[in-house]
C-alpha cells in the first residue's frame, strides 16, 4: 500500500512539473554586439520569444541620451519594423522618440489572425558618444490578445482584450572610446498612417516599476539547459522564473510526503 502512495506522489511530481516550468512569453532588446565603441553605428532589435496569440505589442524603452544616441531622433521616427508581423496586415500605431525614451506600439489589422512564435518586432540603430555602461530597459511591456466575436474575416467585431504574460529583458553595453558628436541626419518624409483598431488606449497608464531581466548570452555549444535563461541584472531586484518553479515543487513535494506520513499512521 504505501509503494501505491508513493507511485501517486511521483505522477503528481510528474504532471504538475510541465505546468509549472511553462515559460511566459519573452520580449528583449536584443544586440549582436554589447561591446561597443563610440561613434559606430549598431543594430539593435525589440524581439518577442514564445509568443502566443499576440495581436498588438506595446513598448516603451528608456536609455541613457548622455552614453547613446538613437538614430531617427530628428525625424521622431526611430523604429523600423521587424519580421513578426510581416506576413499578415499589421500597422505602426506609435513610433515616437523624445529625450531618453522611445514608445512603440505596433498592431495587427483586420481580417488578421493573432500571432504566435518568435521574431523581431522592429530593429532601431543607437551610436555610442561616450564611454560607459549603458542600458536599453523597458519602463512598458504589453502583449495584447484580442477577443472577437463570431464571424470571419473583416466582420468580426472585438468583444475583448487580454494582457498577456511577458517577461522583458534588458540589453546592456559596454562603451569605449573617446567622447564624440551625434551624427548628422536628415530628416525624412513622414510615413504615410492609416485606419486601425486600437485596442489599448492611446496613452500608457501608470504602473509600478517594471523589472527587467537579463538573458544569458547564447553559447556556440549545444546545452542540456536553454541559453537563453532569464537572469536578474546584478543591480535589479526581482524574482526569477525559477523561484516559483522551486517552491512549487516544494509544495507539490510536501503534499505527497505529508500524504504517505497520514497513510501510513492509518495503517498502523
């Protein structure tokens, strides 16, 4: 009998493991490079990872004007957009830029169906000016799931939104180099808009401070472990994805045993 009890905590352990290392979905400022020199010019992406059903992103990133320069600060347009959205309607609601912040919201459009995956949302290009460590964060992460109503195509009407789950991640550099000058632009032709569904309101609401994580850099070896793991920034304070995974492994853990300690005194 207690062999039995036994059997049902590790099928308990066994099922309830999957659920609760489930990760959210990821979105990052993502380089190729964070060693970095100043006055060069850098690619730097907004990427999602393991998204699901996303039908609109929204994001506002701060860095710091005195180490970077974002490209498109002229014209108020920094971001370019990525792959994700590419294949179906979609839209660049937001693409603004002012001192030490750039706001991106990006939609799909009717008759769009949501988006899962990964890929890049937008790419923008920063240029270092002065030595330093410097960080691209957000201060504003949000996946939206849109909810409609029977129907196909461009008669379906929104019934609802959702928020979903998302885990924002840093990016950190290290600049070298001897202080310069932003570079020249000139100001392009202002991007034509169009109509779209907004299913968020226009302005971000207040909220307690985003904490931002750190992906561990990707490795050229292959590893039992994801390379990219989520990782608190060293002066960031949070819970990692982790924690929770362990301490409900804890719990389902206790359970079983406290279950077998009852069972057994009942046998007795």
């Amino acid at each position: 009998m207690r062999r039995r009890y036994l059997m049902l905590v590790c099928l308990l352990l066994l099922f309830a493991l999957p659920t609760m290392a489930q990760n959210e979905t990821i979105i990052a400022v993502q380089s190729d490079v964070t060693a970095v020199e100043t006055g060069q010019f850098y690619t730097v992406s907004l990427i999602l990872r393991d998204a699901v059903e996303v039908w609109q992103v929204n994001a506002v990133l701060e860095y710091d004007p005195a180490l970077l320069y974002v490209v498109g600060s002229v014209s108020g347009q920094p971001m370019s957009a990525g792959d994700f959205f590419a294949e179906q309607p979609s839209l660049m609601v937001r693409n603004n830029i002012s001192t030490g912040q750039i706001t991106y919201t990006h939609s799909l459009l009717a008759p769009a169906e949501p988006m899962d995956g990964s890929g890049t949302v937008a790419t923008f290009t920063i240029f270092p000016l002065s030595a330093g460590t410097a960080q691209i964060r957000f201060t504003t992460a949000d996946l939206t799931k849109v909810i409609f109503s029977d129907g196909a195509g461009e008669a379906r009407d929104v019934v609802g939104t959702e928020d979903l789950p998302v885990l924002p991640a840093l990016a950190e550099f290290t600049i070298t180099g001897d202080t310069v000058v932003p570079p020249d632009e000139a100001t392009p032709t202002p991007q034509p808009t169009a109509t779209f569904v907004n299913v968020r309101d226009s302005e971000a609401t207040e909220e307690a401070e985003l904490v931002n994580v750190t992906l561990a850099p990707a490795t050229a070896e292959p590893q039992a472990v994801p390379t990219l793991i989520p990782e608190l920034a060293d002066d960031d304070a949070g819970t990692l994805p982790i924690l929770p995974l362990a301490l409900g492994l804890l719990v389902v853990g206790g359970l079983g045993i406290g279950v077998v300690v009852v069972m057994s005194r009942r046998e007795k």
